[in-house]
C-alpha cells in the first residue's frame, strides 16, 4: 500500500495493519483507522485488551480441535449431547454454522484446513491423526463428513471415508443440492445430478397441510 | 490503451485459488490460449450462478474480458463435468496428477492444442476406466512424446545397440532403456519384462486398450518408480499432487493400525481395570 507524506508514520501503520485483515481494502482500513483515532480512549483500549486476551487465552479444544478458552470446550463437555456420532468439519466457523442451525445435538472435529493435492496440503496437515484417536472409543457409531461441495473437500471426503472405513465405523456425507433461494436454471450438471440423486419423497400428510 | 475485446474459449479448470472473501482466480487451459489466469467474482457466495461451473476437473466455454492484471469470467457454461472424476477420490487424484503436468509446463499465450486435445481425451478415458493408474502412465508417455522427452524404448540409450525384453536397465537420467550390458555396468535400475513390454505397448496403443492390460503390483510399482524419476528430470522437481496420492495407497493400513491400536488400548485398560 503506497503511504502518504500526508499520512503520519503511527496511523499509516494502523492503517496498514487493518488492510493486513481479510476482506479489508485500503479505502475500509483508513476509515477504520480513522474510527479509532477519533473514538473515546477507552474504546481503542478496549479494541486494543480483546486483541491481545483472545491471542493469549484462546487454544484448541484437545478433544474436537476447535478454538476454545476452556479445555476441553463447551460442546465436548455437555452431557446432552450424544457421543455416538462425530461431524467432521474443515474449519472452526463451520462449527458455529452447524449450531446456528441447530441440526446436529452428537460432537464435532475440526480439521484446521482440507486436502489441496495441487498445493502440496496433504492429510498429516490437518487434524486427522487427532479425528482417529478418538474413533478407536466404541461409544462412536457415526462419522458425518461435513466438507465443503468443493475439489479439496472431495478429496477430504473422499481420504477420510477410506481410512474411517478400514476402522468399520459408519460414514455419511452430507447432502449436496440446490441452495434455498437458487435458480434450478442456473445450476450447474454436478450440482443436479446430485439433488436429483438424493431426491426425497413428500410426506403426504405435510403436503396437504 | 488499446481496449481488448472480450475473447471467449473452450478451457478445462486445471485448479483454482481464493481470491478475497468470495472470488477465486481459476486457472483455465484452452486449446488457443495455453495457460489462462482468470477471476470468477462472486463464485465462494452460496448463491453463485457460477460456481459449478468453474470447478476444477471440468470442461467449459468461458467469457474472458481483461481486467487490470487478469482476466475476469464474464460468463461460463459447463461442457463435462466428469462426475466420476470428483465422486471417486483415485479417479480424481490420478485426475490432479495430469492437471498438475500440464499446468506446470504451459505457458500463457501459446496455443497448445494437441496437448489440449491429449488432457480432454485422457480424463474423458479416466472418467469410464476400471483402472485410473492405466490411464495416467498412458497419458504421461504421451506427454513426454509432445513436450520433447520421449522415452527411447527402441536401443539403449548409451551404445545404441537393439534391446529385447531381458535383463535391461532404465535410465531417467539417460532418458530410455539401457542394454544388459550397459545396464551390468552400473547404468540404469533394473527394467523387468513385463514393464519393458507395457512401455512399448502403452506406445502403440489406445489409453482405453491400455487400461484393459493386467499389470500385477510389483510391475505397476516398478513403472511408477520409472515413470516419476523421468517425470522428476522433465519438471526438474517432483509433482506435488503425488505426496497425496502416496497417503490414498497408505489410507486403509492407516485406518486398520488405528483400530488395532485402539484396541490395543482398550485390552490395556480392561486388564489394568482388573488388577
């Protein structure tokens, strides 16, 4: 980023350090910068105490590798949860997705990542060794691959249920389709192999509700 | 500045990269063009009309107009998503494996049909083949025929003598098949007669034919192991996308080991639990 004389040397640093951030342009991280030079001192220290407090307190969960303040976190701790199915996801907010939903009440395991070939990111990258370490427990009846519809996660998918297969553990993907809010005229061939492939019968009784 | 005109191509997505929160640069190879970088904008929102349409391992006609540093896909409309390819995960890393030659020897700009031609026919022939690995040593002799390291499989490649199936030698470095006698001399590693004859075969036949051969497991290593030091001295450097191909022949004994491990562990708790 080209930095102005204009510009002191201290707020083009924050500045520079805001557009470092994903998803932040040059034009955003100056007016955030902007933002916390003129906001009250406690609101920067606040900003500043948040940063540093989830670097220092934060680690992973060494049950389900998610980011957590506690070890183990919340989700592997609660009794109401059932420990006979794992869903195994790429990435910590994927987790907070799932239970956004409130689809799922079994365990989770995340993977910090998926297979790349191309890149060079093979399974001993991600938290695989972890994910069978706690298959070999017998109360697991259930693994579910929640990976993205995408290359990486196919090959993800795809290592996994041949490794978690040799162990004789159930696999189940979850299903591929149509988005809410998607044009069947746009969709691609894949994506409507698979959802007529996975097509479900109507209820007859909620159909004529 | 010249305006270029929006150019639109047949292009296979070799792979694809994020770009920001939601765009990805795929990178296209197109009989005309070689080597495309383009930008789908939008492509990672769950509502993209692209998306499916740009994945990697899929053939499609592409709407291109230049942008600052890449070009950007304006439109994109799939020709053959191999299904299989992605549904089966060694049909797609074999899939990667030719992917990953192509983009690592092509350049931008420079039109490479018959190489095109070769990737569209070896992954339409990997798509429907009972053996994938048949297919991508198939697909490499040919590439190396094209790029200008054909493999001499006639005459050893150190005295020029003729060689027939025994007792010869395989030389990466020398490019070809080394006599018995240059072959005693310390030149080459060892060439079986079952891989000498699936090398020539593989050159005077089909992919589909190939497929059809039976090739036991000490030959097809002994093929790899030729095939990846070549491919090693044509790249100058070893394919990326082989370290996972490596860990799927790993994956089942990984999985086996765990479970005996864990059951390992149980007997050990049981037996302290007794105690």
């Amino acid at each position: 980023m080209q930095r102005s004389p204009a510009t002191a040397p201290t707020i083009a640093r924050l500045i520079e350090a805001f557009h470092r951030l994903p998803g932040i342009g040059p034009k955003s991280a100056q007016r955030l910068a902007y933002h916390v030079l003129r906001a009250p001192r406690s609101e920067a220290e606040a900003l500043a105490e948040a940063l540093l407090e989830v670097k220092d307190s934060t680690r992973l969960c060494a049950v389900c590798q998610n980011i957590t303040d506690a070890d183990p976190c919340a989700v592997c701790l609660d009794p109401q949860r059932s420990d006979s199915t794992i869903c195994v996801v790429e990435e910590p907010l994927d987790v907070a997705a799932i239970e956004r939903a409130g689809v799922h009440r079994g365990r989770y395991h995340v993977l910090h990542g998926a297979i790349s070939p191309m890149d060079g990111v093979g399974p001993e990258d991600l938290k695989v060794r972890e994910l069978l370490g706690r298959l070999g427990d017998a109360s697991v009846e259930e693994v579910i691959l929640a990976m993205n519809p995408n290359l990486e996660g196919e090959a993800t998918a795809g290592y996994l249920s041949r490794v978690i297969g040799a162990m004789g553990v159930r696999i189940t993907r979850i299903a591929h389709g149509l988005p809410v809010g998607a044009d069947v005229e746009y969709a691609d061939e894949r994506t409507l192999r698979a959802a007529m492939t996975h097509r479900v019968e109507i209820d007859r009784q909620e159909a004529t509700d | 500045m010249p305006r270029i005109r929006p150019i639109r191509t047949e292009a296979i997505v070799l792979r694809q990269r994020p770009l920001g929160d939601a765009d990805r640069i795929c990178v296209l190879f197109s009989p005309t063009r070689g080597r495309v970088e383009a930008v789908a904008k939008g492509v990672r929102k769950p509502l993209s009309k692209m998306s499916g349409h740009v994945e990697p391992l899929s053939r499609g006609q592409f709407g291109l107009a230049q942008g600052r540093s890449l070009f950007v896909v304006t439109d994109a409309q799939t020709l053959d998503s191999w299904p299989s390819l992605h549904d089966d995960v060694q049909r797609m890393t074999e899939a990667l494996a030719m992917a990953e030659l192509v983009e690592r020897s092509t350049d931008a700009d420079i039109s490479s049909g018959p190489l095109y031609q070769l990737l569209r026919h070896s992954l339409d022939a990997l798509a429907d083949t009972p053996s994938p690995p048949a297919i991508r040593w198939w697909f490499t002799l040919r590439f190396f025929d094209q790029q200008g390291y054909r493999p001499e499989l006639e005459a050893c490649v150190r005295c020029r003598a003729d060689v027939g199936p025994g007792g010869n030698g395989y030389s990466a470095v020398d490019g070809g098949v080394v006599c018995p006698s240059c072959h005693g001399a310390g030149h080459g590693q060892r060439l079986s007669s079952p891989v000498f004859r699936l090398l020539r075969y593989m050159r005077r036949s089909s992919a589909e034919s190939t497929a059809q051969v039976r090739v036991d497991a000490q030959a097809s290593a002994e093929l790899e192991q030729h095939l990846r030091l070549s491919l090693e001295q044509a790249l100058d450097g070893r394919l990326r996308s082989s370290g996972f191909a490596e860990e799927l022949a790993r994956a089942e004994s990984i999985g086996r080991n765990a479970s005996r491990a864990a059951a390992e562990r149980e007997r050990e708790e049981q037996e302290r639990a007794a105690v």
